[in-house]
C-alpha cells in the first residue's frame, strides 16, 4: 500500500512537468504567429511601394516633355502623409502641365491610401506613406523616384532622404527608389 501513494505522488510531478512543457511550446508557437503576420505586413507593404514606385515612373515617363513639373525642378516634391499642397507647373503646354498637376494629385492621393476606403478612413497605402520626386541632373534628365514608409521593426536605416526623420527611429523607415533617365523624343 505504501508502493501506492508514492507512485500516485510521482504521477502528479509528471503531468505539472507535462503541463509546463505545453504551456511553454503555446508560447513559443504564439510569438511565431505574430511574428509571421508581422513579416506578412511587411511584405504587403513593399509590394505596396513597389506599385506605387512604378506607377509614377510610368506617368513621369507618359509626360516626358514636362519632367521638371514632377519634381519641381531641382527642388524636388514630396508627397504623401503630411505634405503640403502641390504647387502648379510653370512649363509645357497646358495639356501637359495640366497632366503632371492631374498625376502628382493622383500618387498623393495612392499614397495617403485612397485607392481603398472604409468609411471615410483610407486603407490603401502603407503606414505613413510618402513620395518623393528629386531631378538628379537637369541636363541629361536623370530622376530619382522614392517610396518611403514606416516598418513594423527595426532594420538598417537607409541612405535614400526621402522620408527622413519622419518615422522615429530611422531604422524603421523603409524605402524603395527607381533611378530614371528620360530619352528626349524628336
């Protein structure tokens, strides 16, 4: 009888052992869902920037004539979360300037996320979404297209200025650029 109540004693010890290995696996399997919806995010995200990237490279490239109007000459525009009013082209014919004003409203308004509304909240864009247009050299049309926006986690901050010292920590600002140079059309 004694041999028993050891042995119902030692069963006890076995299933808090059992239990606690399960409640730390639970955890462990908890953080690595969130750190997969948060790897997900980020992968949205650039995929996001990547189309938005594109589609100004294509409007800049349709518009050729008036690049200058996209960046402002060698001022350069940003747009997106937080920027000003864009201001009128000055060059071009009216058909063309009024393109360029018409695709710079546009990207603003893909990055501040209107493409998908919830109500009247817009889903459509990246967290703290910005643009920026920059003329690299005048004379042989060279532009830099930039996509910043604010990560879920730190990395290298990067080298690009666009979006700088608007996220916090700079290692969370990610972006994406497209170098383009504009052939002149005879």
């Amino acid at each position: 009888m004694k041999l028993n109540s050891r042995v119902s004693g030692f069963t006890l010890i076995e299933v808090l052992v059992a239990l606690v290995i399960f409640l730390v696996s639970a955890l462990g399997i908890a953080g690595l869902v969130v750190r997969t919806v948060q790897q997900e995010t980020e992968s949205y995200q650039r995929v996001q920037a990547l189309m938005l990237l594109q589609d100004m490279t294509d409007r800049v490239n349709a518009n050729r004539q008036v690049a200058s109007c996209y960046s402002a000459g060698s001022t350069g525009i940003t747009l997106g979360t937080g920027s000003a009013s864009i201001a009128a082209c000055g060059t071009g014919t009216a058909t063309q300037r009024s393109q360029a004003d018409n695709d710079l409203l546009a990207w603003d308004l893909l990055l501040k996320g209107a493409a998908e509304k919830s109500g009247s909240n817009n889903l459509g864009a990246m967290i703290g979404a910005r643009g920026c247009i920059r003329q690299i050299n005048a004379a042989n049309r060279i532009y830099r297209i930039t996509v910043a926006w604010q990560g879920l986690g730190n990395t290298v901050a990067p080298n690009d200025t666009c979006g700088e010292d608007s996220y916090g920590d700079e290692a969370m600002r990610r972006t994406v650029s497209a170098v383009v140079r504009l052939g002149a059309l005879s």
